[in-house]
C-alpha cells in the first residue's frame, strides 16, 4: 500500500493498443499517451465543434488501466471552471460492486451506481462509453439552450 491505497501496476500494452485503436476516430481531436502529468492514463481529447464554445472550454475522456483488470474512464467537460464530470470503474469496493458508474455532474463517491460491464476494456470503452458521449454531444447542446 502507498499513502492507504493499494499500488496497481498499469497496463501500458492495453491502453497503448485503445489508443491506437482510436487513433482515427472523427469525433477525437487528440490523443495523449502518458503525458507528464497523468504518466498512467491515455487522455484524449474531444473535438470542439460538439460542444457550444461558449459553454464548455474543453472535453475529455481519460482512461486508466491497471494488469490486475482494474480501471477508470473519466468523462470531464470544463465548464470555464467548473468541472462536469462523470467515471466508470472496475475496482474493488466496500459499497458498490466491482463494475460501477459514479455520475454526473460531480462523479463523487456518493454518486456511485452498480454496473455490469462488458469483461474486456475496449468493449467497456465501445459499447459503454462512447454510446454516452455521443448521447452527451447532442444533450449539452439542448442544455446549453
């Protein structure tokens, strides 16, 4: 354990292949392979135009994964400094089950709802997540009005 939390070795080789995978997705602007300052997640970021630019700054989804098949995907909109985001994870945990879903808009503990996930990541990522993010792309859109 480090600082009360279990140490998790990251599954480079996995996310390095997601990220590969979504290299040429349209709605993707970018895609960070573990920058400096997140050295275990891939970052990608969204692109503007599915978001009103005078709403929200910027849009990302980061993902982090772990060889024990752990992980998190965290959906982040900045709202010009206010954070709107939400998580899915797999992890062990004392008040949820291993697959849960902490929703918007602040993803706390408290806003945890147990999930039943798809076994593999990339299938977490395709059938879950982005499905989401493409109802997200249209639904801010009708808030932002």
């Amino acid at each position: 354990m480090v600082d009360g939390k279990r140490k998790r070795t990251p599954n480079r080789a996995l996310l390095r292949e997601i990220a590969s995978i979504l290299g040429f997705e349209e709605w993707i602007e970018t895609i960070s392979v573990f920058p400096s300052n997140r050295p275990d997640s891939i970052v990608i970021s969204l692109r503007d135009e599915h978001y009103p630019e005078e709403y929200v700054r910027d849009a990302y989804i980061e993902i982090q994964s772990y060889v024990n098949g752990d992980f998190h995907i965290t959906y982040l909109e900045d709202h010009f400094g206010d954070d709107w985001m939400c998580r899915w994870d797999r992890h062990e945990s004392e008040d949820y089950s291993r697959d849960h879903f902490h929703s918007p808009p602040n993803a706390t503990h408290d806003d945890g709802m147990n999930r039943d996930y798809p076994l593999e990541l990339p299938s977490v990522f395709s059938r879950v997540v982005v499905p989401w993010v493409y109802d997200r792309m249209g639904d801010i859109w009708t808030e932002y009005e």
